[in-house]
C-alpha cells in the first residue's frame, strides 16, 4: 500500500465501494487541471472566524455557496476570497434560502454544534462539524442518530484522526508491539484561556452592531453580551464550551479509543482544582475504566489537564520529554510503552534501544489526504468517512461523562455509568448534565 494518497487516488479508492451518484470523470469533460461541475460539491460555512477560517480554506477546493456567521465583522479575509458566496448572519435563513447547498460545515462554539447540524441533516445536508461534537451525551446521541436517519454523510473535524502518527499508533498497537495494555495515561498543556473561579461579568456593554447577539446564544441561557465570551473565551464557560477536555479530548483520548477500540466506561471518576458554576477548573485529572475483552484486564485511562503531566514512567531515558508541547499519551503494555505527541505524532517505543530494535508491522490502515478531503471524497462516492457520526458521538461521550465526573466530584463517587439505561446508576444528581433544556424556540426535533 502506498504511503501517502493524493486527494484524487483516495476518492478513486474510496470509490470501489457502491458510490450514491456517478461522477463524470474529469478527462471526459476537459484536460488536466478541468474540474466538472459534476465533480464539485456546493458548500455552506456557518462560523467562519478562527477554526472556521482554516475550515473554509481547505475546503475552497469546492463551491463555497454561502458564508454564516452571527458577527458580520469577522472572517474579513475569509470573505474577500469568497466574494460570490451569499452571507447570512442566521443558519436557519441560510438553509431556507440556499436551496442547491450539498453539504455544510459548522465551526461555530460548542453550545451551537446540535442544533446547527441537526437543521442541515434534517435538509438532507452532509455535515462536517468541529470538535467536540456537541456540549451535551444527549446531544451526541441524538446527532449519531439523525445522521443515520437521513442518510446523510457526516464527520467531526479533529484532524489528527487523519495524520499518519495516528496511523502508526495504532499498527503498532494491533501488531502487539508492547503486548497487552492495562493502563493508559493523557495529559494536554490546556486550558489556554480563562477559566476556573469564574463569575460572570456585572457590567452589560452595548452589543456591537455588527453581531446578533441572540443567534449567538442559541440554544443557551439568556445572559447579556459581554466580550469575555465573544469571540474566544467561550470554552471556558460551562453554558458555551467543554472546557479543556471537551477541547483537546477529541485529539488526544481519540488515539487509544480508536486502537483499542473502548467503547463505554464503567466507571469514571475526577478531581480538580477549584472552580465556580460557571466555568470548568483550570486543572483536572479523570480516570476512567473499561471492561477487558477476550479475558484481558480492565483498561484504566488517566487524563489529566492544566499542563499536569504524568510521573515518567520506568525506561524513559533523561532528559527526555514526554509527548509534546500541547501533551500526549502514554500506554503502558507487557511488553513495554509507547508514547506520542497530541495528533499522534511522533510515536516511540520506550526505551529508545526498544523502537531501535523493532520490526515495523506492513501499514494496513488506508492513508487520509486530510480530515476535510476525506468528508468531501465520502460525499462523492457514497461511502463512509473516518470520524463519521456514529464513531466521534461515542468518543464525544466519552470526553464529557469525564466533565460529568469533574462536576459532581463533591459527592465523593466513583460515577457507575449504565449506557444501555443512558444513566449514572449510583447517583442520581449527575444525570441532570446530561442534557440541559434549551431555551424557547429552539430544539433538536
């Protein structure tokens, strides 16, 4: 198998699977370098300022029909590469009116994920959503669900799915290279924003004209404008974002959960650093533990937070660094460790004489020309992309029973978490953060 897959080559491959339309090819229509109209989605971006801003980017290899955003002063750059595509500040007028749209991107903050998506699919519209998928288990339930529904080609944007670290991670892993895994430790450098002690803002400032303040909100609380939550310290704060694992946890927990294939916990439990009851700590630590398969032992997972780094374990040479800047992961096997960055980069056996000696298993797994090309290929052959749906709601789960774990850890509970029941079993208190009631005029049906 090659090693890496143009763009091109990965539709092709990806298109012996049965395809939903017929793309006319392209040297049929034109020469190199032709692009068919055939062959060319039309796309609509809803939040297109920061993480929207590179969203965009790589997917101007398609028709970019409509720019969304509730602040028309954002994106200004994005706009001026876009000027044919229409602007909205309201998704729900964008999808009334854009009648020809494909597919839809949603790169908005946490708290408007759900429900922005949830109106494209319900349109027939393939969606492409940023991490974490949504702020609530609820939530993610609900979105796995209508994507199968409708049929509809979906994928949450945590890039690092689609690098080749994570790759390697998990061929090694299959190929038993440290042999059978009882523990795993993951650790990230965030939060980089505030959070922690937090109360709200007691001055009310005017709204800026250019933004729509109450787009902004969504489905949350009603609470006035303030600029500590708009444009980008919203993760902090628990009615907007996830904090730092609902944040990076798509990135980093997705490696171990996709090679060992992990499923539900059984039980999940945290500590933390103080914080209000508005915003999320500015350090945590969560374990979670997993059921062993085929006899093997339980798995027992660590995550820590707020650049807590783990002790370094036994063979790491000194001087070494564990993982990278932004964290890493730490898998603790019988035969040895394994380590790597925050995408995945970078895996190494621990000691060094260890990767030194090893003997790298053939590559299996097919090679991604990117998180964002990988969607737009799926869509136009009719298959399945990597983080569709039904894969990133059940790692999006995971992250946020975590978030769970850290705001009921006043009770002093290991948390039991029943996933068939879609319940805490032993304390009842912490199911009210499963899903919260939105506010009039909003919903998911």
């Amino acid at each position: 198998m090659k090693k890496n897959l143009s763009r091109r080559e990965f539709i092709g491959t990806a298109s012996m699977a049965t395809a939903a339309f017929t793309i006319v090819p392209r040297h049929v229509l034109g020469g190199q370098g032709y692009k068919a109209p055939s062959d060319t989605l039309n796309i609509a971006c809803v939040g297109i300022h920061g993480k929207g801003e590179s969203d965009i980017e790589a997917l101007s290899t398609e028709n970019i029909v409509a720019l969304c955003d509730v602040d028309m002063e954002t994106g200004i750059e994005t706009r001026k590469k876009h000027p044919k595509a229409n602007q909205y500040q309201d998704f729900r007028v964008m999808l009334e009116k854009e009648k020809n749209i494909d597919a839809v991107s949603v790169s908005t903050p946490d708290h408007t994920h759900a429900v922005i998506a949830m109106a494209a699919m319900q349109r027939g519209k393939h969606v492409f959503v940023q991490k974490p998928l949504t702020k609530t288990v609820y939530e993610a339930r609900k979105l796995a669900e209508a994507a199968k529904k409708y049929k509809i080609v979906s994928q949450m944007g945590n890039q690092g799915h689609a690098g080749e670290g994570a790759r390697l991670v998990n061929e090694w892993i299959w190929d038993g290279a440290i042999g059978d895994i009882s523990e795993i430790k993951a650790w990230t450098n965030r939060p980089i924003w505030p959070q922690g002690e937090l109360e709200r803002p007691k001055e009310i400032p005017s709204v800026p004209s250019t933004l729509d303040w109450n787009i902004w909100l969504g489905p949350a609380k009603h609470r006035p404008y303030h600029p500590d939550y708009h444009p980008f310290s919203w993760r902090g704060w628990r009615d907007f974002g996830t904090g730092a694992l609902g944040d990076m946890g798509a990135h980093i927990i997705d490696q171990p959960f996709w090679a060992l294939d992990l499923g539900n916990p059984k039980t999940i439990q945290a500590s933390s650093t103080k914080f209000s009851e508005e915003s999320f700590p500015l350090a945590s630590i969560v374990t979670w533990t997993f059921e062993g398969k085929a006899g093997k032992p339980d798995i027992k997972f660590t995550w820590s937070d707020g650049n807590l780094t783990p002790p370094r374990p036994e063979g790491i040479e000194p001087g070494r660094k564990l993982g990278d800047d932004g964290g890493g992961v730490l898998y603790f096997g019988t035969k040895g460790h394994l380590m790597h960055g925050v995408y995945g980069d970078q895996p190494r056996l621990i000691p060094e004489t260890f990767m030194q000696s090893y003997k790298r298993p053939e590559k299996t797994i097919l090679r991604s020309p990117g998180i964002h090309e990988e969607w737009v290929a799926a869509i136009k052959n009719g298959t399945k992309s990597t983080t569709d749906f039904e894969y990133s709601a059940r790692l999006t789960e995971l992250m946020l029973l975590g978030n769970i774990a850290i705001l009921t850890q006043e009770h002093n509970t290991v948390l039991e978490w029943d996933t068939n029941q879609f319940k805490f079993t032993n304390l009842d208190e912490a199911n009210q953060f499963l899903q919260y009631d939105y506010s009039p005029g909003w919903s998911l049906d």
